[in-house]
C-alpha cells in the first residue's frame, strides 16, 4: 500500500472531498500532513516538515529555552495557516515525550494552541507507540505474521510489538537521538570511550522488556521515524544495503562516525546539514536495540505516527473509538456492575443533551461523561471508602490506550467529584478545559450518581432539566421522591453543596 493513500473503506460520517489532518510534535521535528477522503480513501494532498528540535531546548528545571520556544510557536503558526480552513473536529495534534516532560506543560500548550488554532494533546510514551503501529502497519502490506516496530524520535524511543493493525506490546523508553546526543556527546566531541558508556548504559534499560519481547518473537523489524530514515539512507550511499538496516552496516557506519573527533566535522553520504547533530545518537540507541533484540536485519518504514493519527481519526470518526474498548476493558478488569453503570450513563446522558446548549457544552464532554459513568465506581474494587479518590486515581495513572493525558484528566476529575466535595482540579479546570465547563459536568455526574445511589432496577421517569446561566432546575415525579426519601434527602444536601460552588439547584415535583 502506497503511503500516500490510506484506505478509509466504510467510513460513516466523512463526507466525499472531506479534509482530515494530523500535526505531530515530535521532540527533534514537527510534522503536518492533511490527507482529502475520496472514494472512500485518505488521500495525502499536503505534508509539512520542520526541524524544531525542541529536546535540544529542554533545560534541567523542566523549561523551554525562549529560543526553543520561539522556533515551535513560528512552526505552529505556519502550520496554523495551512489547518485555517478545516474544522477543529477533524484536526488532532498530538505532542510527545518534551512536552511530557515539561514542569508545567501549560507553558506550552496555552501559547502553542493560539498559534496553531486547534487544541494540543499530550499523550503518554505508551500512547505514542500505539499510534506509532497504527501508522506503520497503515503503510505496509496487509500481513497476520507479527512485527516489531521501533521508532526513534527526538527524545524517546518506542518500541511496539503488533500483528495486523494491532498493537500487542508497547513501551517507550526516555532516549532519542537528540536526548542521547546530549545525554553522552553533550561537548560535541566523539569518543570510542564515550560510545562504549553510551552503549552500556543504554542496553541497561531495555532490561526492563527485552526478554519479553524476545519471548513473544516476531517475523518482521520495522523502524521508523526521521533517524530511522536517514540512516538507511547513508548505508544504502555507503554501499551496505538497498535501503534496509542491518547489524553489519550499522557496525560499519559506527566505527565511520568515530573517525570523526567533533559532531560538526562528520562527514557522511546522504547526512544532511540538519541531521548532522543529532545523527550519533540516533546511531547508538539503534545500535544498543540491535544487540538487545538479538536483531539482524531491519526494514525502514514510510510512515509514522501523523499517518497513524490519522488513522485513530477515522476509527472515532466511524464509531469505532478505541476509547470505548479500553473503557469497557477498565470496567470488565475492576468488576464494575454493569447494570449500574448503565443507569448512571443513561440518566447523565439525559440530564446533558436537556442542558447542552444553554450550558455551552459540546461533543467531547458528552462523551467523556458516558465514560466517566461507565467506570465511575471502579474504586470500589479497592474499598467503597473513598471509593471516589481510588477510582480517580486508577483512571489518572493507567495506561488507557486512545486516551491523550489532558482526556485521563478531566476523566479522573469526572470521577473524582462524583461525590462528596469537589476536588479543587474541577475549580482551576481540567484537562485543560476551562472551570466553568469542568464544574457544569460535574454536577451532572453527581445528580446521575445520586438519582441511582439505591442500586435498585427501578427505573426513573420524567426526569426533566432545564439550565441557566447561575444553575439548574431539576424535575422529578412526585411518587419517585415519595418512594426515595434518601435519595430526596440527598439531594437537598447537595442543593446546598453546590450553592457553595455558585451552582443554584432547584428542585420541582411532577404530579
């Protein structure tokens, strides 16, 4: 399959001529790429690629340098220009491993999102390798054997195991080729010494899943991203290869870079000015996975992550949302009462479509409050004390595959302040959503919650909301309160809870 069309077959809800587009933000380049649905495939009709570099900019305290900065917002702004023209809902930017491993992320993220005009997500290592596959195995041919893909980027390396367009396992460890270059060369001089420590210390890390992977085998080695690239692309100019990677070539290219004593004095076919200081380390990470991985031989792939966003957009874009698989896995793995949370989903869900436009609220929060329903007692497994804290807990710190951090955030804010006080993330805002909008799914989580606090199978009719700009007004039948004194008496508890957050709460009974 050719890179530059992606099948799309079966897309509901994509118009023909349709844009979607992908920005990757990736720690050593940014990369844009716009594709058109047509004929029910994705189509590339643009891609831009600028080297950022904004590893090389990430200071000991967690900071962007202003030059750093200054080069990712004017790259976001052009890229801005190109995206003017097509709706926030079918552009994702996704940022990685130097954004992750910004102090405050906000930083970033609140100047870059003004420049670009769409929202920025930061996914997690793990994330980024699942849509590292997704991209690879888009380019390649359709195969059932299994592959190891492995992507060096500028300040981490992931490394996933999949079969078809799955993802089987994913890891992602803190080096890049910008990362290691700094981490070992960090005076621009070159040593056989310094190689040697590089090396030791890197394999040290893949200790962690090396035997792993080697013990679930693949047929296939993959590698992708810029490094990747441009490697095989020196060897096949050195004469030691057609363009794949192997053990010898990479052996070769090391000991030509070592006969170099600087950084900036290296001199190799096909290396361009640009690549050039960062080149060494890219070369000694993949030289370290090589021996680690008992690897040989390694295809060079033409697609990456950008063309796997894309191909994450069509799956939500064709109701079939990763998203939902991996909740439903959270609930099956934490035993949560299905039935339940049925309830609770059904009645928030009714509450927010009654309130939605006149509280402002749109798409993503309708669908963040269905999952938030259907894991909302997931803590329960841990103790039903404060079962609200463990469960937030859970959601914020697992690995939920489709999901970017600001999404597991506002997610474990949902669940967090399904009862009892507030968490002080729901005054500030979550997930980079604004504090009004935080606070207003809140309290429709908490009144779907509370309406269904008896567990029991009785079901709740005529419940009728109407929303204002100070609060809401909330009607039930007169016979339901009669039959739940608790749950009455609890919801004038919470009228006054949510007076002392600025939320009115009325409450009228239906004859």
């Amino acid at each position: 399959m050719m890179p530059e069309t992606m099948l799309a077959a079966g897309v509901q809800g994509l118009a023909e001529g349709e844009l979607l587009a992908a920005v990757d933000l990736g720690s050593n380049s940014f990369h844009m790429i716009v594709a058109r649905h047509t004929l029910g495939q994705l189509r590339v009709v643009d891609r831009l690629r600028e080297s950022v570099r904004t590893a090389s900019g990430l200071t000991e305290r967690g900071e962007l340098t202003h030059e750093a900065l200054w080069r990712a917002l004017e790259c976001l702004e052009r890229m801005g220009q190109r995206l003017r023209n097509i709706p926030a809902n079918r552009v994702r930017a996704i940022a990685t491993n130097t954004v992750r491993q910004l102090r405050s992320p906000q930083s970033f993220l609140i100047p870059g999102q003004t420049a670009l005009g769409h929202r920025i997500e930061v996914v997690s290592g793990r994330e980024e390798a699942r849509l590292i596959y997704l991209g690879v195995a888009q380019g390649l041919p359709p195969k059932s054997s299994r592959r190891l893909v492995m992507d060096i980027g500028g300040g981490s390396t992931e490394f996933i195991i999949g079969e078809g367009f799955e993802p089987l396992e994913r890891e992602s460890l803190q080096m890049g080729c910008v990362a290691t270059t700094r981490r070992f060369f960090a005076t621009g001089r070159l040593s056989r010494k310094r190689w040697k420590e590089g090396l030791t210390e890197i394999s040290a890390e893949f200790q962690q899943f090396a035997a792993a992977y080697r013990a679930r085998g693949w047929k296939d080695a993959i590698g992708s991203s810029g490094t990747v690239k441009a490697i095989g692309k020196i060897l096949k100019a050195m004469k030691l290869g057609r363009g794949e990677i192997t053990a010898e070539g990479l052996a070769a290219m090391r000991e030509a870079l070592l006969a170099f004593e600087d950084i900036d004095a290296i001199q190799l076919p096909e290396l361009s000015d640009e690549r050039r200081p960062v080149i060494a380390g890219g070369v000694l990470v993949l030289e370290a996975a090589f021996n680690e991985l008992g690897l040989s031989h390694m295809k060079v792939a033409q697609t990456a992550m950008r063309e796997g966003v894309l191909y994450d957009m069509l799956g939500r874009v064709a109701l079939r949302d990763p998203r939902d698989g991996s909740i439903q896995a959270m609930a099956q793995r934490y035993g949560v009462d299905a039935v339940q949370s049925a309830r609770v989903e059904a009645s928030v869900l009714a509450l927010f479509d009654q309130v939605a436009t006149a509280w402002r609220l749109g798409e993503d929060e309708r669908l963040s409050l269905a999952w938030a329903a259907r894991v909302h007692e997931i803590g329960q497994t841990i103790a039903h004390s404060q079962h609200h804290v463990h469960g937030a807990y859970l959601i914020e710190h697992s690995d939920i595959a489709g999901f970017s951090n600001q999404e597991q955030q506002f997610l474990a804010a949902l669940v967090r302040s399904q009862r009892r006080s507030l968490h002080k993330s729901v005054q500030v805002g979550a997930g980079g959503r604004d504090p009004l909008t935080t606070l207003r799914c809140v309290v429709l989580l908490r009144l779907a919650v509370l309406l269904h606090r008896s567990h029991d199978s009785d079901e709740l009719f005529r419940v009728t909301a109407e929303a204002g700009p100070a609060g809401l007004q909330l009607r039930l039948p007169a016979s339901w309160l009669i039959q739940h004194p608790l749950s009455r008496a609890d919801l004038l508890t919470e009228r006054e809870s949510l007076r002392e957050v600025g939320v009115e709460l009325s409450l009228c009974e239906l004859a």
